[in-house]
C-alpha cells in the first residue's frame, strides 16, 4: 500500500476514534447531574464487571424490546446497540490504555495546558456558527476570547480570557441546523464517531473540512500529530466519567438519554438567547 495512503487512512481512523468519545462520555458525565429520563428498555442490562462494562454482548443479538417511550427516536435500537458495543471494545483495547497512560506520565499541569490549546482552537468553529445563528453578541465575546488566548495565554496555553471574566460558551452545527428548524430526528450510533442523530451527524464532514484549524496544516504528519494530541487528550479528560457509565443499569440506555436530554437543553439555551 501506498505510504501516503496508508497514513491518510490512519489519520482518518484517529478523527473517528477521537470523536468517538467526544460525543459520547461527555453527554454521560452531564447525565450524572442532570438527572437523565427514566430508562425505557424493560429488561436493562446489568454490568457487574468491567468485561459486562465494556460489551461482551458486542456479538449478542439478544437485545431488549423497545418500549413506545423510544420507539419514534430510536427507530434502529437493535443495530445502534451493536454499533455502540464495537465502539466500546475500541476503547477498552485502543483509547482507553492510551489515555491512563498518558495521564499518569504527563504532569498536570502540562495536560492543562495542552487540554487549554485545543479549548482555544475550539472556538474558531464556535464564532463560526454564533454567525450563522445570527448572535453577533456572542460571536464578538468568543472572539475576543480566541485573541486574549492566543496572543497573552501564549497561543491558548493559559486561559487567561476566563481569569477576565470573558465567558466561554459552547455552540456547533447541529445546534446551527435545529435553529433554522432541523430538529427531533430519528438517534443513531455511527460506527467509531458515537452518539448521534439525523440531525447531527450530517454536520461532522462540514465541521471538519470547514471550521476547523486541521486542513489548513499542509504537512500531514503534522497533522496527524495534532489530532492524535487532540485525541488522547480528550479522551484522558473523560476518564472519570468511566464510573459514572459503568454504574449505569444499561449503558446504551444511559449514554442515549444523556444525549437527547443534553442536546435537547443545548437547543432550547439557545432558543431562549441565553449565554
């Protein structure tokens, strides 16, 4: 196989690993606190080891019935189920190992500040899409937010713009899509990239090619190193919320309602103009 597609490829599969728990233990963290939907499945399923955790059934076709409660937005429970239980052997062989690792060798406080740049390039796509939902207040506080860090946080190192008081807000494309009136779309788990909805999903090619830093690095395996940085990165944020999903009767369940239910406050935040 050609050197540079095979690199191509690999740096492809880091994207999807990376996204793999960008939009899936974030939303089960939160659910923690947020009290998420009573679990529709009627027989759930009870991990009481790591191996239960982490999907033993990921070739076990056995899944529970699905109650009206989900049936209109989780129309493809059987294979979204199968799909996230490939998504968590992943991670139990490959992210996982990585992410320990690379917290108990970093010190702290170099992890906050690599954790700090990639919050700052964060918000380029961020000011993008405060325009495109036409919140112009907004966009001018993130914006200053990426000047103040890039320039005296030494390239968003130090997230001197939060020690100002300049407050950090959070917005996507999918969020820009259910504002111009793509909402309540059918949930499904894409393979490696996590949770999802019809709604969501088409905005990650978007989001990728066009509001973020990664394509305009010519060199590829500069490239390659950044996102694989960005990868364990969040993935090495997101290790406590490991307990929280292995605590849960049925993780598929729980990572699913997390989801809706977060997404779902996302859009009516914005709805309601709140920062």
């Amino acid at each position: 196989m050609d050197k540079k597609i095979f690199l191509k490829f690999l740096f492809a599969t880091l994207m999807s690993l990376m996204l793999t728990f960008i939009g899936t233990n974030v939303y089960a963290a939160e659910a923690k606190i947020k009290n998420p939907i009573e679990n529709p499945v009627a027989t759930p399923l009870q991990p009481n080891d790591e191996n239960d955790f982490y999907g033993d059934d990921a070739t076990n076709t056995n899944f529970p019935e699905i109650t009206n409660a989900y049936a209109t937005i989780d129309p493809f429970e059987n294979l979204n189920r199968k799909t996230f239980a490939f998504n968590r052997f992943l991670d139990k062989i490959i992210i996982r190992p990585l992410a320990v690792t690379y917290d108990t060798v970093v010190p702290n406080v170099a992890q906050k500040g690599v954790n700090n740049f990639f919050n700052n390039t964060d918000e380029i796509p961020t000011i993008a899409n405060d325009f495109l939902q036409a919140r112009g207040k907004q966009a001018l506080s993130d914006f200053t937010r990426l000047i103040i860090n890039t320039t005296f946080g030494i390239g968003g190192l130090v997230d001197i713009a939060t020690l100002m008081g300049v407050k950090k807000h959070y917005t996507d494309l999918g969020l820009t899509f259910a504002q111009w009136g793509s909402r309540n779309t059918p949930y499904f788990v894409i393979p490696f990239l996590g949770p999802s909805t019809l709604n969501d999903a088409p905005s990650l090619p978007v989001y990728y090619q066009f509001l973020t830093m990664w394509p305009m690095i010519k060199s590829d395996g500069t490239r390659y190193a950044f996102v694989a940085m960005r990868w364990i990165d969040m993935r090495d944020s997101l290790l406590p919320s490991d307990k929280v999903i292995n605590q849960s009767f049925d993780p598929y369940s729980f990572m699913r309602n997390a989801y809706l239910q977060h997404r779902a406050y996302l859009m009516q935040k914005a709805e309601s103009g709140q920062d």
